[in-house]
C-alpha cells in the first residue's frame, strides 16, 4: 500500500532542492568588466589589448611587472558604499589604490586616447564577463585638469553627463548613454564608477580622450584626428572593436597603436591570475558546501516526521 505521506514528503524535498541550489548560486554571483569604448586604460594595457605596444602602456606595464593587468576586469574595491573619496585616494583614482593596478596612476600626456566632440551625443560600451546589477556613472575632467599631473577628484566634474542604472546586457556588453559637456578641448580622462546594487563591489576606470571643439574645422583631411562614427554591432561577445580609433604612439612597424582592432577581452579572461582563481574555486566551494548543508538538515527534520508519523 503507498504512504501518501512519504510520497508527498518526497515530492517536496525534490522540490526543494533546486531553490536551495539557485539562492545558493545567486549569493555568490559576482560582477567583473571594464569599458572598451572609449577604452580605458587598464583595457588598452591588458594582454589581449592592441595599445599595449603604446610608451604608456610599456611605463604601466615596467611599474606592475611583465603580467599587469591580465585580470583588466577585476579593478574593484568592496565596502565602499558611495563613499569613494575616502576609500580612494587622489593621485590613485585609475588603480582605485590597488596595488595590483598603480601603474595606470601615472600621469603623462599619450596615454592612448579616443577622440570626441564636445556636446555631443555620446554611448560608452562597457565590457562585462560576469553581468550584474548595479548603477553606472560617468565623469570627465574639468577643463583645467593637467595630464601630467596626478588626478584628482577635484579634477573631475561634480555631477556625472550620464548615469544608467541595470542597463540592458547587449552582446557582453552594457552601453551607457548621454550628452557631452560642452566647452571642453584637448586632454581629458573619462572616469567610470559602476557600484553594483547585489555585491558589495565598486569598480573604477579610467578613459583617456581627445575632446574637440564642434564649432573648429574638421582637420581630418590635413591627417588630424578622425571624426567619431556610430559604434559597429557586436560581431560576438569576444570582439569588441573600438568605434573609435583611439589615438597615440605608431608601433615598431609604424602601424597606429589601436586602431580600428578590437581589444578583443575574452567571455572569460585567459591567464586570470591565482587571486581570481581562488576567489572563483572559493566561491564553488561555498555553493556547494551551502547547499548541502541545508539538504543534510532537511533530510534530518523529514526523518524525525516521518518515524513520529509511522509510530502513531
């Protein structure tokens, strides 16, 4: 004769199991990326970036050792809760005071850059290998900031040109959209700041670009700075062609530094470092262990329901 009551005990536990697997997945879901267009600097100086090859690249590369900046998308600092002043300090705005990173911190005037006109229309793409939720805002240097001075936070304007908050995952990618200040000329950093809503991560990044003057002549003709163009569908999630050719130093071979190549981040960075290993191995160990755990305590009260059940 079938025990309806054990058969329905069953059915939930079968039940349970996969709620107990997602929650646990879920609260160890981290997010990692970096923008590509413009590119930012840790991006450029990755070992997949085409501006590696760049003097500034190299200087940031001497500074962090021959393997800097394989892990471009964990530029992240945990904790901080919108309170970026006080855990970054000035002069170390583009490593976010990471060790792992300082060679971005150092300020000199051909860091690779991509040229934009002020005033106008503007969509950053941001890189994303792990997608989550969170608030992005963007900010350009004042007019007065010096490239060959350390940045501040008193370089950068007070109020972000573009904010998105969970923006749509398109193609790997998250693309925040806006305006560009106007009366803005030459040099300039573009500072990302992506807090995440469900980690308790913030990362940062630093874009250097050229900004021009609309109301100045097109001097591409004379071999000036070319003209921004619309950015190019995604071929894939692993090509990620800059919509505009960042410029700087030739190569040996005399070919521009960057280009209309992609920096072509993978889905999932080749050669993460053993820290991001272990966060990741750390990580499964959690999921798994979790999960267990709370199967083995629920096995246990069904077993104790069960022979109080049967003894009546």
């Amino acid at each position: 004769m079938i025990d309806h009551r054990r058969t329905a005990a069953a059915a939930a536990l079968v039940g349970v199991v996969p709620f107990v697997l997602t929650v646990a997945t879920a609260g160890a879901a981290q997010a990692h990326g970096a923008p590509t267009d413009p590119v930012s600097r840790v991006a450029a100086c990755s070992s997949q970036g085409v501006q590696r090859a760049s003097a500034a690249c190299r200087a940031a590369i001497a500074v962090n050792g021959g393997s800097a900046f394989e892990d471009w998308d964990n530029l992240r600092v945990a904790g901080v809760r919108g309170r970026d002043r006080q855990f970054i300090p000035d002069g170390q705005l583009c490593s976010a005071g990471l060790d792992a990173f300082k060679g971005l911190d150092l300020p000199r005037t051909d860091w690779p850059a991509t040229p934009l006109t002020a005033g106008s229309a503007f969509t950053l793409t941001y890189r994303s290998t792990i997608p989550h939720e969170g608030t992005f805002s963007l900010y350009l240097t004042k007019q007065s900031y010096d490239p060959a001075q350390p940045l501040t936070w008193d370089d950068l304007q007070s109020v972000p040109f573009a904010k998105a908050t969970d923006p749509e995952l398109r193609g790997g990618s998250y693309r925040i959209s806006g305006r560009l200040p106007d009366g803005l000329t030459g040099r300039h950093v573009l500072y990302t700041i992506w807090r995440n809503s469900s980690t308790p991560d913030t990362y940062y990044s630093c874009s250097d670009v050229v900004m021009a003057d609309p109301e100045e002549p097109d001097d591409s003709a004379q071999g000036g700075p070319e003209p921004s163009v619309a950015p190019p569908a995604d071929t894939s999630p692993a090509t990620l062609p800059p919509s505009r050719p960042p410029t700087g130093e030739a190569s040996p071979t005399g070919v521009p530094v960057g280009g209309q190549q992609a920096v072509q981040p993978p889905a999932e960075p080749v050669g993460r470092s053993a820290t991001a290993a272990a966060e990741r191995e750390n990580d499964s160990a959690v999921i798994v262990g979790g999960a267990a755990s709370v199967l083995a305590l629920f096995a246990v009260v069904l077993s104790v329901v069960l022979r109080r059940r049967a003894a009546r």
